[in-house]
C-alpha cells in the first residue's frame, strides 16, 4: 500500500522538517501552495527555490501542483471566517464549511488525481505540502481524504 504524509510549514526550522521527511521515507514532497513563499524570517527555508534546493541536497524529490491549490478568491473565504471567529492562519484549527464545500467542488472534484498518483514514488512515501501545522485547518488534508478514498493510500500527518 502506497503511503502519503501531509505535513505543514508552520513551527518547523528545516533541518526538523528534512528530519521528519526522511524518518517517515519520503522520496517526493507535493507542493500544494498556489504562491510558494511563506512570510517571515523564520519560514524563508521554505520559499520554493530554497526549499527545493534544500530537499534536492536530501535526496528528496520535489514537484509543484498548483492546480490543487485553493483560488485566491477561495483563501478569502477562509480569512473572513478566520476573521469572524477571531482566528488568525497560523491558529486556525478547522476549515470553514464553505471553503471545504468550494474546495471540493470547485478544485478537487476538477482535479485529475491519477496523474498524481502516478507520481508518487512506489518504493517510497510522499508528502503533501502546504504551510499550516494543522491538517484539518489546510486544504492538503481535504487531498489525502480523497487519496485514501479513491486510491486505498495510507495517510499520515506528520506535525512538529
């Protein structure tokens, strides 16, 4: 059985990340970020040059699926929720209803998943990427929801 982590950006420095990933067999990390940058200091390990550099040095392979990542207009929806119930991105636990509903309508329900899987690695795990620590707060787990589902994938979330 094929296996898929998802794992986030926030509260990793890159060497605890490239740990994470080499401890869980990851040979390809999925990028599901629409911008592949991450605002602050701290984060600049995981802008996309750098972070490809980074896991091209660990031997890990790298590919970029933008057609997964949420519209700008749908990550707004998520902030005016995030905005009403007085949370921020970086705390967010949960994804609001109708993001999640649009996602899945609107992004994955479109998304040709086989041409993904037909990516992954069969001698090794992959990894969902995107930027929150909490998988049920990313639209990478409404991903691996849909990998387990219709491609019987083992999905394990890996947080720091």
């Amino acid at each position: 059985m094929r296996r898929v982590a998802t794992i986030g950006v926030y509260d990793w420095s890159l060497d605890r990340f490239l740990l994470a990933l080499r401890e869980t067999n990851v040979g390809l990390v999925v990028d599901l970020r629409q911008r592949r940058g991450v605002r602050g200091r701290e984060y600049i390990w995981a802008n996309a040059q750098r972070l490809e550099a980074a896991l091209a040095a660990a031997a890990i392979g790298y590919s970029h699926h933008k057609e997964l990542a949420p519209t700008t207009e749908l990550r707004h929806v998520q902030y005016r929720e995030d905005a009403h119930a007085g949370v921020g991105k970086r705390s967010r636990a949960a994804l609001a209803p109708e993001y999640r509903e649009r996602y899945l309508r609107e992004i994955l329900d479109r998304a040709n998943l086989d041409l993904l899987v037909a990516e992954l690695p069969a001698g090794a795990a992959s990894a969902l990427l995107c930027v929150e620590q909490e998988p049920a707060a990313c639209h990478r787990s409404l991903v691996a929801e849909r990998l387990a589902d219709q491609y019987d994938i083992e999905i394990v979330h890996l947080l720091p």
